[in-house]
C-alpha cells in the first residue's frame, strides 16, 4: 500500500506530492487529467515568484517537479469511490483497479459552472473569463458584465468596478440573492448597473467579445448591452460527488476539512478547490496541498 496515496494532479495534489515524498514515503498520485484547471488557464500573473506564465506551461512545470522525486504517478485515472478498509483507506477507480494506502489526500478541484449559450466556449479566454482575481485586470478600462447576481456574482461586481471603466451586472431572477451587505456596497457604486429579469441568451463577438444578448424576461423583449468582457458567475463545482456517504461535505459539496486539511474521515486530508478552503486560486490550492501531506505525515507517524 501507498502511505499517502493522492488523488487529484491539480496545484494541489502536485504540492502534496512533493511533500510527501519528500519525507522519504511511498507516494502515489493518481489523476484523471494532471495538472487540472490550470490547463485551461491561458495567461497566470498572481503566482508569486513567476512574474508571468501560461497555463500549460505551469502544469508541465508541476509535473517535472512531481517527477523530479520517487513518485507513482497513476495519469488518466479517474477516482469513483472511497472506502474504509481494514486498517487501510481503498480509492476504487473507474478502471476497476482498486489502491490502498495508508493515508489519502484529496485534491480533485473544481469547475465553473457554464451558462452553455453561443458565445461562451468559442470566447473563453477572448472575453469569457470565470475568475475576477485572476483576468480582472486584463479587462482595466474597459466595460464587463457578470453574470450572476448571488454572493459571488456581486462580489466580481465589486471587485471589478475597482478596475474596470464599466460592470453590467445581469441576473436572471427577478432579485439579487447575495448577502444584503454586499448589494448595498454595489447599489454605492457609480459604475455599476444592475439588470434584473434577465436571461442572457448569447454572448457575441467577433474576433473577441463585443457585446451580450439577454431576454427581458418581463416582457420577452431581447436586447444587447456593448462591452469587452463577461465573467460567467454561475456556482463553481468541487468535484466531490464521487464522495458523497463517505465523506462529509458542506451544503456546496466542498470537503470540510480543519486546519490541518483533515477531513470527516481519520487519515484522509484533503486541499485546495474542492475543499471548504477560502478563496480559490492556485497558490492557495499549492499552499493548502504542502499542507495536507503534512498533515497525513503527522498522522501516520501517530498511528
Ligand atoms: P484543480 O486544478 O481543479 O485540479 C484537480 C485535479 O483533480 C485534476 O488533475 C483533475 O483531473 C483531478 N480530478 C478531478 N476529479 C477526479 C477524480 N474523480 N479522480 C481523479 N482525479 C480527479 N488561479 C490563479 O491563482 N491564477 C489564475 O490566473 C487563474 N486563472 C484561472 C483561469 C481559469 C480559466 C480557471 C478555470 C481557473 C483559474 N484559476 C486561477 C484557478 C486555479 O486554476 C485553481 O484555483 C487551482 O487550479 C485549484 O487547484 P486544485 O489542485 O485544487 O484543483
């Protein structure tokens, strides 16, 4: 068996990886796609200590260091279960094969949510972009709209006010439904409007966004608002349902781990985007995974 088996080769994991293996344990890392949403990441400004990069490159940066030690690396493998054996912790992947190990990380991340109209994949990266802190600045002068009127949609709203010339902020229901705090932060702000009842129905463009279609949903009128960027805000999604009954998850579906990235179930310890851990970003996801192999260390040198 593994000592600490990892599942999930995003920022998270390939931290946890070096770490662990670091202490001189038997470590494996299984993953359906590694280097996880990074690879879907065009340009990477905030890591601190790389100026700037691009999104595969950083995941081929993480691989080579993951490589650089002794490390079972499992690619391709996609996790459907968790189980408590005796003494042992089973990962069930979708292959049939069964791992063992005496301690497990956690670390399959998540996604964004999609509004699935025309515009939205051929754009992403050329307008359509989900993260504020991360292509906020890309968007400085120009006019946005964010889609999505819960904590938060209102929260990029805010955010990007600071930076941006304009913010449209569009939410299909007929009220916002973010914490009141925060709407009365964003009613404050002269470069904001809100558009209430609104379905967007497109996002349009030509070489890069231009613009974004909705319906009245009060009057099935459609119209178009002009503008550079739209930042999808619709939910990010841990990908935790393979764990549902074995370990507990919050009313969002992120694995609710302590301090020391433990979670429900002794031995197994869990980080970055799929946890309860604040802020989604990729030095927090590397941060939390050197954290979480820490953690299982302590835990199997107790055990
Ligand atoms: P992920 O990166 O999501 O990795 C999860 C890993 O788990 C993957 O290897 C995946 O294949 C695997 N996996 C999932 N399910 C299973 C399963 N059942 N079995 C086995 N493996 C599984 N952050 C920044 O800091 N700066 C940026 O500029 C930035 N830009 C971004 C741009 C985009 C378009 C996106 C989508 C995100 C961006 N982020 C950015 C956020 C950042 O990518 C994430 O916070 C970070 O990748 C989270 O790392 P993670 O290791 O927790 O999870």
């Amino acid at each position: 068996p593994f000592d600490v088996l990892i599942v999930g080769g995003g920022p998270a994991g390939a931290a946890a990886a070096v770490y662990a293996a670091r202490k001189g344990i038997r470590t494996g890392i299984a993953s359906e796609r590694f280097g996880g949403q990074v690879l879907d990441t065009l340009g990477i400004e905030n890591f601190i200590s790389v100026k700037e990069t691009e999104g595969p490159k950083f995941a081929l940066a993480l691989e080579e260091h993951v490589r650089n030690y002794d490390v079972d690396i499992m690619n391709l493998q996609r996790a459907k279960a968790l189980k408590r054996g005796t003494g042992l912790i089973e990962v069930e992947l979708e292959s049939g094969a069964t791992l063992k190990a005496k301690s497990v990380v956690i670390s399959t991340g998540a996604r964004w949510r999609n509004i699935n109209v025309p515009g939205e994949k051929e754009f992403k990266n050329k307008g359509v972009a989900y993260c504020p802190h991360c292509d906020g600045p890309l968007f400085k002068g120009k006019r946005v709209a964010v889609i999505g009127g819960g904590n938060s949609g209102v929260e990029a709203a805010i955010d990007l006010a600071g930076i941006v010339k304009h913010v449209t902020l569009v939410e299909f229901d007929s009220k916002l439904r973010a914490d009141e705090v925060l709407q009365r932060k964003l009613r404050s702000l002269p470069n904001v409007n809100v558009i209430l009842n609104a379905q967007t129905t497109a996002i349009t463009g030509d070489h890069t966004v231009n613009g974004l279609d909705y319906q009245d949903r009060a009057t099935g009128d459609t119209r178009h608002v002009e503008l550079e960027g739209v930042f999808v805000q619709i939910g990010l999604v841990p990908n935790t349902e393979w764990l549902k009954g074995s370990v507990d998850l919050s009313k969002y579906g992120e694995i609710v781990v302590d301090a020391k990235g433990q979670t429900s179930v002794p031995g197994v310890f869990a980080a970055g985007d799929a946890t309860t851990v604040p802020f989604k970003q990729i030095i927090i996801a590397a941060g939390d995974g050197a954290k979480a192999a820490l953690g299982a260390f302590d835990h199997l040198i107790r055990s």
